[in-house]
C-alpha cells in the first residue's frame, strides 16, 4: 500500500472526487517534474494521470490563480495548484429496472452472476437492456463517478450469450485499480479467473495450454489465430484442463469433454477461438463452431433435439479472484453454471460409456 497523509484519502473521496476544490503546494522535489505526473502522484490512487489530463483541458486546473492548459508544463518549488472538480455528470446511458443476480456489493463495486443473453455494454443494435442499463438504475447515487461521468465501470467482459461471474467498479478508485488488475492478467498480482466450456470431442491430453496469437478474421468481426507477425496479432494464452469426458469408451455417438479454461491473456472471444483452434470448438457457438453443427446428428435423442435447440456457446465463466482495490483482502467468487448448460451437460453425461 502507498503512503499518503492521512487527511488526502477524506479529501478526495468526500469532497472532491464528487465535485469540489483542493489545493496542493509543490515542495523542493517537484521543481521539474511535468504538471500531470505531479498532481495525479499528489493526489493519490483515486486520480490517474489520464483524468488529471482531461482536468487540465477542462481548465479545472490552475496555478497561482491562473488556469493551465499544458499537461507538461514544468512544476516549480512552491507552486500552489488548484484543482476544481466538476460534478459528475449523468450517464448518457439510462438506467432501467432490470434484475441482477447480485453476488457481492459494496460503495466500491459489484459483482454480478451475468445471465446469457445479456449485453453488457450499449452499442449499435444494442442502445437499451444492456448490464450498464441495469447497474445505472440498480446502484443510482452511490456511483462516485468514472472519469468524471456517473456510469459503472466496466473492467472486463463477458460476450452476450456467455454466462457468470463480473465485477465492475463504481468508483474512479476502484475503476484504476481493477483496471490494471485486468490487464496484467493475474501475472504478477492475485486475479484469477476460470471458465467452463462444453465442447466437441475428447482431448488427447487431460490438460493443455493453447499459446496462439489472435487478431481479426477474413470478415474482420470475428476472431482468429494469426501469424505471429501480422499488424494486429494480440498475445493469447489459454490453459485448459479436461474435468469430464463424455462417451470415451464407444464409437457410435459424437464425443464431448467439460473443460475448466484458464485465462493467462483476455483477447476478445479467446476461448472460443483457441478451443476451435485444437479442433474441440465449444459447443453450440454460432460463430467458431458451426464446422461441427452436424455432430448433434450423431447423438441419441432426446440429448439430439437438446443439442439442436441450444441455441448459445455452451460457455460459462464459474470463477473470479481479485485483490479488493481499498481493504486489499482477497475477494473469491463463484457461480454454477446455469441450469440450460447443466441441463446439457446432463444430457451428454447419459452417452453410453
């Protein structure tokens, strides 16, 4: 944990994160430093360098009593620089009455179980009945403010029809700190997140690791493994390991295996596209598995029709860990998986073995 005097902490979040004035006085060893780099250090884990910016161009910032519009301008001993914080403003998005199954909620964050089927960010085709729709109108006045707009902030996410757990920050704090979590991907800090994924066919190890860069396909909305060189080849990383195998031991029926996916990297669809990849795309998934769309044909009914008519990739994520951004205590969540992909399971437990 950083040291900070002890009255800062109060300061920002009560008065000045949600509208208010301070004033900080430059001492010996700010003489040279850059305007932003000071302020956003003076001011503690709640700013970042970033929102110090937009404050500086928003002419919230001033020196001696003088505005300044130059992030870079060079500190002097004994500067006095003030800092107006405007009101949060409303979110753009609207809230509206949609029910959260809510795991965990405190004046920092919230963690969810997403159902399938909801969009967790508006966006075309989906401007209303999104998660941010339901957050707004859900945690109302106790979100603080991200980068100065009153929204919950989205720090990672889950695709429309994938099920489970997410957090989102309802502060600027918690907003920097879960954000750098996320994309240091647990490497070096406490973040930990598992998938389970329901896919075709039976991996010949129990456990794996699909190292494979991802960038845009041939359509340039879906994903895809690309060479390593290419302009905009992303790292990616997958570790999965084998729980269940389903019909190993006959020949008359399609396979299917339960795999626990491990993200070390979180690329946009990654698991989907990695498990495709090995040739066990996740079942069900209208984008990166419609090659296998036929094997529901090799299946007994009724788990036949069940398959046919799961319309979703049977993807869910059942696991999130995180190092809470103000007390630092480990936060461990998880969440079954819905009751159409346990239902499907089922269905595929009962292949003759």
């Amino acid at each position: 944990m950083s040291a900070h005097n002890e009255e800062a902490p109060e300061l920002i979040e009560d008065q000045f994160m949600k509208g208010g004035s301070t004033v900080q006085v430059a001492g010996p060893d700010a003489a040279g430093q850059r305007l932003d780099q000071w302020l956003a250090g003076k001011l503690g884990p709640d700013m970042s360098r970033s929102r110090v910016q937009m404050l500086i161009k928003q002419g919230a910032v001033s020196i001696g009593g003088k505005p300044v519009d130059e992030a870079k301008r060079k500190m002097a001993a004994g500067d006095r620089v003030s800092v107006d914080m405007p009101e949060p403003e409303p979110a753009e998005p609207q809230g509206e009455a949609i029910a959260l199954d809510v795991l965990y909620e405190d004046s920092e964050l919230i963690v969810i179980n997403k159902p399938a089927g909801l969009v967790v960010h508006p966006g075309a085709g989906n401007w209303t009945g999104t998660l941010v729709n339901a957050l707004i109108h859900h945690c109302g006045d106790s979100l603080s403010g991200i980068g100065g707009v009153k929204r919950p902030g989205i720090v990672h996410r889950l695709d429309k029809e994938t099920s489970g757990v997410m957090v989102v920050a309802k502060t600027d704090r918690a907003h920097k700190a879960l954000s750098e979590a996320f994309a240091d991907h647990g490497l070096t800090g406490d973040l930990k997140r598992a998938y389970l994924a329901l896919v075709w066919g039976i991996p010949p190890r129990p456990t794996g690791t699909v190292d494979a860069p991802l960038g845009r396909a041939a359509d340039r909305v879906r994903r895809a493994v690309v060479p390593q060189g290419r302009d905009d080849a992303r790292h990616a990383v997958t570790h999965f390991t084998v729980v269940e195998r389903f019909g190993e031991q006959q020949r008359e029926f399609a396979t299917a295996s339960l795999v626990e996916c491990r993200l070390e990297t979180g690329r946009t669809h990654q698991i989907r596209v990695h498990m495709a990849h090995i040739g066990h795309p996740v079942v069900g998934d209208p984008d990166y598995g419609q090659a296998f769309r036929t094997k529901a044909n090799r299946l007994p009914e009724p788990l036949k029709t069940l398959v046919k008519a799961f319309s979703r990739q049977a993807l869910h994520a059942r696991l999130l860990e995180f190092r809470h951004p103000t007390t630092h205590l480990t936060m461990r969540f998880e969440a079954p998986m819905p009751r159409d992909m346990e239902e499907l399971v089922g269905g595929f437990r009962k292949l003759r073995t």
